[in-house]
C-alpha cells in the first residue's frame, strides 16, 4: 500500500499556521492604522486645542507687560517653563513652537525654536497660517492693539518617518518569533488525534473492516462517522459478493450435473438414449442460463440504493414492453395477459434494476397460473403514491408463509412442479428497495391467486 500512496501537495498544518500569523499580521496593520488615524485626526485637534490656549496665556501676560520688552519676555519665558515641566510630566518631548508678540504690525517679543541638525524648517512668518509641519494660532486684543502669533509642531509627524516605522514594526517582528514555537507546538498537538486516526487505518489490513473506536473530539466525529459507514457499506458488499459466489455454486451444481449426465449419453448407439441426451443436456443448459440470469439479476438488485443511477424514464411504456417480452410464454400457457395503466406515467427509475422488478413479477405469475388463465398488471397513481400491481389465478401463497418466500432459493410445497431458482421475489424485493418501495404480498382477485403490489413513494415526475 505504500508503494501506492502519493505525497499530498498541501498541508493543513502548515496552513493553520500561516492563517493564524496572517490573522496576527491584520491585526497588527488594523492597529497600526488606527494609531496613526488617531495622531492625523485627534492629536491635530488637540495640539491646536493646546495651541490655542498657550497662545491665550500669553496674550494675558502681554496685556499686562507690553510697555516693557524686557519684563514681556521674561513673562513669556516663565510660562514656557511651565508648558516643559507639563511635558516631562508626561513623559513626552516638548513640541517645538514659535511665539511672536506685535503690536501695531511692531513685533514686541518673540521666541524661536533651535532646528539646528534637525530635518524641519521655520514656517513662512510672512504668510501667517497651518502647513503641513505646524499648526497655527493667532488671538488679539483690540483695545491695546496686541497680536499673538503661535506656531507649534504638528503631532505624529514622527510616527510617519522611518523610526516610527521601526517602532510600529518592532513588536510584530519580536512577538512572531516568539509565537512562532508555541503555535507550532499546539497545532502539532491539536493535530495529533487525526494522525492516531490515520495510523490506525494504515495498520489495517485488507480484510479489517471494523469500525474505527468512536473519538471524543467534536470536530473528528463526521470523519470517524464516515469512515466507518464506508466500512459497513464495503463489508456489505464484500458479503454480498461472497454470497453471490456461494449461491451460483450451490445452484450451477444440478444443471452442471444434467449437461454432464446429458454430454455422456451422446455417445450411445441406441437412437432412443441419445434423444435422452439431448432433451437432458437442452433442459440443463436451459436451467443453467435461468439461474446465472437469475444470480446476475439478484448480485445487480443488491446494490447500495445511493449507487443505483436513474433517470427518468416513461414506465407505462417500459411494463408494456416487458410484458410483450413475456408474451411467448403466456402464449405458450394460452395465458390472457392484461394492463391497466393510464396513458403515461413518468417517474425516475434505474431501467436495469425495475425491467428485473417487472420480468420476475410477470414470469412468475404466468408459470404459476393455471394453463388458461389471466394475469393482470395494473398501474394506478395516487397522490403521493405510484402502485404497481400484478395478480394471478395460481395457487397463491399462504399468509404465514409470505415472508418466507422472500429469501433466497425458497420453494414452497407445491410449487416444486414449475421450473425456477427461488430467487424471483429476493430480487423483486431488493429492486423495490433501490428504489424505496415497498413489497407486499395479497390474496388474488375474489380469494384466489395472488396479488404483488409495489408502492413507490412520492409523486411521479410528470
């Protein structure tokens, strides 16, 4: 069996473990642009919040020092001190910013930052407003004609350069590796119960068709379920095959026998003993086609349900046709055969399997009528049934023995007159199943003979 098994192109694990990093990775991006939609929207609005207000702050300090640049800047000074200290506080750098004090277009004061080895420039004091790099405020106070311009750093641009960067991308960098192992181990786990499984189906052998033990794991259960329910089908099968080569062995044995008793008398001079022969050997190679015909027909109709392909076909037309097949036996018994259909009825059918159903049914009721008699077949649909039925004048079968008749090479008493392999109804009956109908036996029209009625379940395909 190894020689035989070809390495699967994909794995499961391997793919559980990219789909969980590739899960960690949106995760990360998902994180990563949120953060850095927070910084462009909400640290912009409050570092111009925070802008505006330092800004205010300062124009109450010039109110009140304006006459004396020297005491102006000195007041500014102290309360940029105090914004430092609310930064290192925090734990963050403080912003850059640039203040300008004017009076009557005359700047008073004003404080620059030191940009020097830094990739920034000043913003554009001629054009006062916000650019990509600073925000900008600007408060006044008309009755003393007082103008204060305030630029501060925009929030994040940071975040946006390639240290950034690098910090963003430090944990997903860091915590892969790490993950890396733990997941490998738990996946190498969680699909440690599935690798038992196969082990135990490749420790088999040819013949252990047991089922597999039943797994504690939800998520097993289907595949265990299945497997053994393909083992009971396979074993079904195998034992329908052993039971076909039984049966032909059993039933070839007689007419094996006749051909041979008949072959050997060929040789006789007596004129008389050689057309005994020939009658034998005619009549045992007659017997042998009826039963492998039989035997074939009874291996086909115990076919799985589920593997009986059909289709639909017209089955007024198809018991008709079978009918007129049986016509020359009916002839031959001067047996009046009679259908009773509507005009069409169409249903889906496996034509192989049902031709078996109707020829049994057919030839069994024309050997066991009376020479003379009638035999009826009948289709009637209902509304959620198609019924067939095919009655005779023969001897009939007794209630109590009426599901006997259905295994295999049963003869009753007083049926042994006519020719047959006892395995007409076992074929009748399992070509019904493929087809989820159901067999019953009836007493004949006014008490005598017998009736067969198939009932196919749901409405027939008009």
């Amino acid at each position: 069996m190894s020689d035989l098994a070809v390495p699967a192109p994909r794995s499961l694990f391997r793919r559980s473990m990219g789909a969980v990093f590739a899960v960690l990775f949106m995760c990360w991006l998902f994180l990563v642009a949120r953060e850095l939609i927070d910084i462009r929207v909400l640290q912009v609005r409050n570092g111009q919040a925070e802008n505006l207000l330092w800004a205010e702050l300062a124009l109450e300090r010039a109110r009140d020092t304006h006459a004396d640049a020297i005491q102006l800047g000195q007041a500014l000074l102290a309360l940029e001190g105090m914004r430092e200290r609310e930064w290192r506080l925090k734990g963050h750098r403080t912003p850059f910013r640039l203040l300008q004090v004017l009076r009557r277009d005359v700047v008073l004061t004003e404080q620059r930052p030191d940009l020097s080895g830094r990739d920034r420039v000043l913003p554009q004091e001629s054009v006062p407003g916000e650019d990509e790099r600073w925000l900008y405020a600007e408060v006044r106070d008309d009755a003393r004609e007082l103008v204060v311009r305030r630029w501060q750093e925009r929030p994040g641009d940071w975040h946006f350069s390639l240290a950034g960067l690098s910090y963003y991308a430090r944990p997903l960098l860091y915590g892969l590796p790490l993950l890396a192992l733990p997941l490998w181990l738990l996946f190498r786990l969680g699909f440690a119960p599935l690798k038992r499984i196969g082990d135990q189906i490749s420790a088999r052998s040819a013949q252990d068709l047991t089922p597999l033990p039943a797994t504690r794991y939800v998520e097993l259960a289907p595949l265990v379920n299945a497997v053994n329910s393909l083992m009971a089908r396979l074993q079904q099968r195998l034992d329908r095959e052993h039971e076909f080569l039984a049966d032909a062995a059993h039933e070839l044995k007689t007419p094996l026998a006749v051909i041979q008793l008949g072959a050997e008398g060929l040789d006789q001079s007596d004129p008389r003993a050689r057309d005994e022969s020939r009658e034998r050997l005619r009549l045992g190679v007659q017997r042998a086609t009826h039963t492998v015909h039989q035997l074939l027909a009874l291996a086909r109709s115990g076919s799985d349900a589920l593997d009986v392909s059909k289709a639909r076909h017209e089955l007024v037309d198809l018991v008709r046709e079978r009918i007129a097949l049986a016509s020359g036996l009916a002839v031959k018994r001067r047996i009046e055969l009679e259908l009773e259909a509507p005009e069409q009825i169409a249903m889906w059918l496996n034509r192989e399997s049902l031709c078996s159903l109707v020829d049994n049914l057919v030839d069994n009721a024309i050997k066991y009528s009376p020479v003379g008699g009638q035999v009826s077949v009948a289709l009637a649909e209902a509304t959620d049934t198609l019924v067939l039925t095919v009655s005779d004048a023969g001897p009939g079968i007794p209630a109590e023995l009426r599901q006997r008749v259905f295994e295999r090479f049963v003869r009753l008493a007083g049926h042994q007159d006519h020719h047959g392999s006892g395995l007409g109804l076992t074929i009748v009956e399992r070509a019904a199943a493929q087809h989820g109908a159901h067999v019953e036996l009836l007493d004949g029209p006014g008490g005598r003979g017998l009736t067969v009625k198939v009932s196919f379940p749901g409405e027939p395909v008009a």
